[in-house]
C-alpha cells in the first residue's frame, strides 16, 4: 500500500533551512513519503548540489521556476505551475513554511484542491500591514487545516483569531533544529575553505551585520542613515557585512564609504555565515530568522526594526529590539560589544527536535 505524499514547499533559502529537518525526520520516520517542491521563488546561483548537501538533504524533486516579477506576478505564476503539480502528484497534504510568496501560494491552490495545509511557524504576527509578510501569515492561516507553533504568541495570535485550538500544535521550531545540526557538524569539520574564516582568524572580536529589508537598504536617506550607525559602531569593533546585492549597487550608487573597518563580503552561504556569526560579539541585522538562530545559540542580536513577529526572542532571548533611531541602535551595539550583551535562554521547545513532533502529529492525521 502507497504511503502518503507530503508536498514540502520552499521557494527561498530560509525555506530550506526550515525543510532540512523535517526531510531527516520524514526519513526516519518513514510513515510518509515526500516530495521538495522549488518554487524558483528566489532564483540563487549558490543554491547548488554543494547547498543541499550542505544542509544533509537530496536536490528537490521538482523545480517549477517561477522566479522574478512583482509580488503578484511571482505569486500568480507559482499558483499556476503548482496546480498543474498538485493535479498529477495528489498529494495527501501539501506542508508550508513561513511567510514567503510561496508559502500563500502553494497553501491557496492546495486548499481549492482540497487538499489539507499544514503550516509550520504558524501563527506569527508583527502587526505591520505594510510588510508583504504580514499580509502572507495572515491569509495562509486563514485556510490552513493544521498549525504548527514556535512560540507562545503565536498560539495567543491564533486562539485570539478563532482558529480550532484542537488543530494548533506548539512544537518547538524548525529553524532551530537546522541551527543546531549544522552547529554541530562546524565543530569537526575543516573550516579554513570557509570565506569568513580568513576575517575571523584577522579579527579576534567583531561584529557581524547582514542588512536587507527596504526600509534600511532602499532610498538614500535610509542607506545614509545605516551608514552612519556602521561607522560609528566599527570605531569599537570591526565589522563583517555581509551585504545584498542590491544593497551593494544602492551604496554605489550613492558613493556611500563605510569606512576602512567595515569589510564587505558577498552573500554567504548557510555554513560560511554561521561560521562567522556563532562567534561574534555582537550580530546587527534586521532578519527575522536571525533573531531566533542568535537565540539558539546565545549569541547577542541588535536588530534595526521598529517591530518583531517573534516575541519570545526578546522576551527570553538574546534579542533586542533597537528600532531605527541612530542613536539608539548604536547604545544598544556598544552595551552588546562592550557589557556582553544580552545572553537570555533558550525557549521551551526549542531543542532540537520540532520537526520529529510535526512529523510525529501529521502521520497519524493522514492515515499512515
């Protein structure tokens, strides 16, 4: 007798690091069959053989490149490309991840297919309307069968928004279990063919900043007002950026110098950049998944935004919330570097081991 097909949907890179776990707990399970469904949402030349491994799982199993375009024309040829899928594999469930375009898309025509939703990291609610993913949290849940919880907020979010609380399962999270496993594999692994080893051998305490969001990286004044918070930071401690490209061309483009103690790398891959990060002094950045990973590993985070969707990070992390103001973020820097920052805990839950209860929930759900 065939076992059940899960769809495992991912369209950008964090999506990946979410789905490495639960590929090795489907495998080990092995109750479910499964299927790594590409999107193409973020088309990434690095996103290679080398990244999969990486990450300890196999090439997805279909590629529907839908890459490129407006938020909804990206959206619109993913819901296209996936009915075509979902119509010829029937799948028993089709299991999403996060709050890309993928995420809503894939979770919108599954639903019409009537085939059941799973969301892992469900729940999450910045309470900003202008973020893109804002807008993909809020109506994925709205159609999703069943929930899967990081953090008691979002259990809160959903039981305040009327969802079934029987269907709502706070299993810890995925991106921690994928922090913790390649953690583990840094520390006896050879990392001098790493491109952050060499700053890191240079620099014995550093800061490392990853900056991408619109509202720090696009227009001038934003660009300029980033700039000044850097330099005044690297006068304290160098600092490893590594940047966007678009950030790149935007500072170019606005002869912006950061100075002779902030050095500018290209985009990293998974373990190169955790290579860098784990060990900092301080990580400044304006990531989402940043905020959780520094937390499941202690390291202390100044994130440059003004709200966050994951409240456990700052409430028992080592997360702080700096907003925007220059001033502000760079007194919250200074104490991180200089006092050791804020260290926090680690949250219930978050060990490691998240993705073996989803799977551990979903089995039974689909009858195998």
């Amino acid at each position: 007798m065939a076992k059940p097909l899960i769809h495992l949907v991912a369209g950008a890179r964090p999506n990946f690091m979410k789905t490495a776990p639960l590929v090795r707990a489907l495998q080990a399970d092995g109750r479910l069959d499964f299927q790594i469904v590409h999107t193409g949402q973020h088309f990434d030349r690095d996103m290679n053989e080398v990244f999969f491994e990486e990450l300890g799982i196999p090439q997805p199993d279909v590629r529907l490149g839908c890459g490129g375009g407006s938020h909804a024309e990206q959206t619109g040829k993913i819901m296209q490309a996936y009915e075509q899928l979902i119509a010829t594999a029937k799948p028993a469930c089709c299991l999403v991840v996060g709050d890309v375009n993928s995420t809503l898309a894939c979770a919108i025509v599954a639903k019409k297919a009537g085939v059941p939703v799973a969301h892992v990291e469900a729940g999450l609610r910045s309470g900003d309307l202008s973020m893109p993913e804002e807008i993909n949290r809020l109506v994925t849940d709205a159609i999703t069968d069943w929930f899967f919880v990081t953090e008691p907020a979002g259990l809160a979010h959903l039981q305040r928004e009327g969802k079934p609380m029987d269907a709502v399962f706070d299993v810890g999270h995925v991106m921690v279990d994928n922090v913790l496993f390649q953690a583990d594999k840094l520390r006896t692994m050879d990392t001098s063919g790493l491109e952050t080893d060499a700053f890191k051998k240079a620099h014995p305490r550093y800061v490392a900043v990853t900056l991408h969001r619109p509202s720090n990286v696009d227009g001038e004044a934003n660009l300029r007002r980033v700039a000044g918070v850097l330099r005044r930071v690297a006068e304290h401690l160098p600092i490893a950026f590594a940047v966007h490209p678009r950030t790149r061309k935007n500072l170019e483009a606005a002869g912006i110098d950061l100075g002779p103690n902030v050095t500018l790398m290209g985009p990293q891959p998974y373990m190169s950049f955790l290579h860098l990060w784990k060990d900092a002094a301080l990580v400044l950045s304006d990531s989402g998944g940043l905020q959780e990973e520094t937390t499941a590993l202690g390291v202390p985070c100044v994130t440059m935004r003004d709200n966050t969707e994951r409240p456990v990070t700052v409430d028992e992390g080592s997360y702080v919330l700096a907003g925007t103001d220059p001033d502000t973020v760079v007194a919250a820097c200074l104490d991180a570097s200089q006092n050791g920052g804020k260290r926090g805990r680690r949250p219930a839950l978050w060990d490691g081991r998240a993705a073996e209860r989803i799977v551990h929930l979903l089995a039974p759900r689909l009858h195998a």
